[in-house]
C-alpha cells in the first residue's frame, strides 16, 4: 500500500522510526500522524513552505490544505510577519514580564472584535477553552457544561471526552452534549440539565465533525434559551474567527452574540496563541484578588512578544482585505460544489463538507440518502478506517491535509483548485478495491 509515496519519502520515513523511540505513537499531537499508520506507512516530515504549498525533507512538493491547523491564511512565509518577528527578535524574544506589542495587539482585537471588553492571552486554545469554563463555573456557580458532539475545544479535561471518537454523546468530564443544528436534540439537553448548567461551548462552524455550519436561526435559538436561563454562552471561534471574515463569525454572519469567546489559529500567522474574553462582569473575575474570583489564567508564554508582534502583523494585512475574504470564500464554496459533483458522478462513498475557505472530505460506509446537516448524521456514517486509508492515498497524490482536507489561504490558486480534484479522484481510483465498497 502507498509503495509510490514509499519509495520517495525514505528521508521521513527514516524520521518516523527515529519518532517513534522517542514519542508516544510518535508524535507530539495525535492527529500528526495524519492517519498514515492505518495505512502501514508513516508521516512525511515537513522542511519548508511558501503560499500555498509545502515541501518534506525528501524534497517533494504538496499543495497545503492543513495550513497549519488552519491558521496561515495568508500563506507559508509571509514577508510581513516574518520581519515582524525578526525585529522583535533583535531587541529579545521574551521576557515573562508584560510588553508593549502584548498592548497594541489587545488594542487592535478588540477594535476589530467589541465583544472583547476584556480579554487575556494564552499560548494555546486548549488553555482558553479551559480559562473561559473556569470563569463561567466561577460566575454561575454551577459545574456542569453543555457541548456540541464533533465539537473540540481543546485537550483540558473540561472539555474533553473520555473516549476518543468525536462524535459520541458518551458524556465528559461534568459535561453533556447535543447535536447541532438539531433543535431537539438541544431541547432534550436543556430539559434534562439545564438547571445545572453553567456554560455552552460551541463553535460556529463544528471543526472536527465535518466543518459542519450553523442552518439558519440555530445560533439565535441557542442565544434566546440560554439567556433565558441564564446558561452562559461560550463561541469558541479560534478556528472561525479571521477565517471567515476579518472579525469574528458568531455575531456578524450568524446573528448571536456570546458572553464570552475565544480566539487563536489565523489571528496570530502561525504563532502560538490563545484569546478568551468577553462580557467584563465574567472577566472581573479573573484580576487578582477578585471577589468570588481565584486563579484564572496565566503561563509561562502567555503574552509572547514574538506572537504579539506576529499578530499585530496579520491583522494590519487582514483589515484591509474585504475582497480577498469574498474571493477566498467563494472559491471554497465553488470547489466544495465541484468537489460533491464528481462524487456524485464517480458513486463514490465520500461526501465534501463545510463553509468558505473551510472544506471536509469524509469517507463514510455508504452513500448518504439525505442531505448532512449535524455532525451526528456524519457522525453515524463515518468509517475512520477508510478515512485513514483515503488520507494517505491523498498524501501520495501531493494533497497534504486532515479531514480530508483543511482550508484554503489567501496564496491558494485556481490551479491548486484543479490539482486537489485530480488528486482526490485520483486517490479514490487507487485505493484498494475493498475499502472502496459501501457497508
């Protein structure tokens, strides 16, 4: 299996073995393995990138789907971030003390982003998930937390399921879960907990259950029974947020407004970055000495200067760059129309998902007979095996990404376009015929 990506990958595939003494699984991040060992294969290991592509150490080229965890939207190697950080590297790198780029940076978020009325930093999303159900804890007085299913926040046990499938409605740590855009599938959750409920954490569009997007009404719906109930409401847009507009998603393209929220990925160029801010009665809550308040937020490379600097960079770039967030987007719809079309056509078992520059591609056991519109309709089609299999057949074609796929950068081409279709179809031809059968 994959005996052409084999035979060109020797350098990487030397690399993984070395990994693997050192690592559990060997990676540092589970999805790294990119479903390759499914596959009897392994990784390739990265060396270089520029735009919308990206070279391992074997020196072979592949369009960039993963972008970084769809952080880069402005591409491998851009000139302005990347002299951003060499000049604040020239004058230090980081001090653990506040700085002045840490100012300026929460000065431009919250212009772009009022909701913001207070915020901190953080070097990841997991830690800004977990800071903003501390606080919504500490506010409401209540533990329990309510989550979409395919909705991942991070790997802080607050939000994190027991067992690995994203799509289970097993119950997490003090959580319970709903299926969105299923009203009563929300309504069951609230009956039957919403007394305990101190926050609701959703993204806009669900990330990992198929870059699934909100039908129309289910955020507001999600906004009116929440505040009813006085359930805080937590978007957590660190995929979305200056992914889909310059901005955030929840308030201006899905008509909600959250009481808190967080940020990271395409706001920083790449740097390490977490943001959860919001309404400035939950936030008092984490100044020191705060009454009802305790230790909220905090680490070592919280308020990096060198991401602080990175940040300020991508945001001048984006503000400005209304037409490029329209072209970006609409060549996301347009390809996950192509893309749906030629499955059609081929009777393929796979399905394209999501919205804008963000797109899926699922294997799934059969063909679906209806439209997906929840992650738990994806969910319950599903076959994480085929995926794996499918992801490395589209390594082999030059397609790097992770669920399929990834989201586009502002560097993508329409010839980039063309060549992951080829390459999709290509790897659906190639991959063995009996994991090509529906189930």
């Amino acid at each position: 299996m994959l005996e052409e990506y084999k035979a060109r990958t020797k350098k990487s595939e030397a690399l993984w073995k070395k990994a693997n003494t050192l690592f559990p699984g060997g990676v540092s991040h589970n999805i790294r393995t990119f479903g390759m060992p499914t596959c009897d294969a392994y990784p390739p290991y990265i060396s270089h990138g520029d735009g919308g592509h990206i070279w391992d150490v074997d020196g072979n080229e592949y369009i960039d789907w993963w972008m970084t965890h769809y952080s880069l939207i402005l591409g491998h190697n851009d000139p302005a971030v990347k002299k951003a950080i060499r000049d604040q590297n020239e004058i230090g790198h980081h001090f653990g003390a506040p700085n002045e780029p840490q100012v300026r940076f929460g000065e431009q978020l919250q212009k772009a982003v009022p909701l913001l009325e207070k915020m901190r930093f953080t070097a990841t999303g997991s830690e800004s998930t977990m800071y903003a159900v501390r606080l919504a804890r500490l506010f409401t007085g209540r533990s329990l937390i309510g989550k979409s299913l395919g909705g991942w926040h991070g790997g802080n046990d607050a939000l994190t399921y027991h067992i690995k499938h994203p799509f289970s409605d097993t119950p997490f740590y003090d959580g319970v879960s709903f299926d969105y855009n299923d009203r009563e599938s929300f309504d069951r959750m609230l009956k039957k907990h919403g007394r305990d409920l101190a926050a609701i954490v959703v993204e806009p569009v669900i990330g990992a259950g198929g870059g699934i997007p909100p039908e129309d009404g289910f955020l507001p719906y999600i906004r009116e029974e929440t505040s009813s109930r006085d359930i805080l409401l937590i978007f957590d847009e660190i995929i979305t947020g200056f992914r889909l507009r310059y901005g955030t998603a929840g308030d201006k393209i899905f008509g909600a407004e959250p009481d808190l929220l967080t940020l990271g990925k395409a706001a920083a160029g790449g740097m390490p970055l977490g943001v959860y801010g919001g309404r400035e009665d939950i936030m008092s809550l984490a100044e020191p000495g705060a009454e009802g308040g305790r230790w909220v937020g905090g680490g070592t490379f919280s308020s990096h200067p060198l991401t602080m600097a990175a940040g300020l960079a991508v945001l001048e770039q984006l503000k400005s760059r209304d037409d490029e967030y329209k072209r970006l987007n609409a060549m996301g719809d347009s390809f996950r129309t192509r893309l749906n079309d030629m499955l059609q056509e081929m009777n393929a078992p796979l399905i394209g998902t999501g919205i804008g520059s963000i797109n899926f591609v699922s294997y799934l056991k059969l063909k679906p007979n209806r439209p997906i519109r929840t992650p738990g309709q994806l969910g319950g089609l599903f076959s994480a095996r085929q995926q794996d299999i499918f992801q490395g057949y589209l390594m082999q074609e030059g397609i790097f990404g992770y669920h399929g796929l990834g989201a586009l950068c502002f560097k993508h081409s329409k010839e980039d376009v063309e060549k992951t279709l080829l390459g999709i179809s290509q790897a659906i031809e190639r991959m063995p015929k009996m994991e090509r059968k529906s189930k």
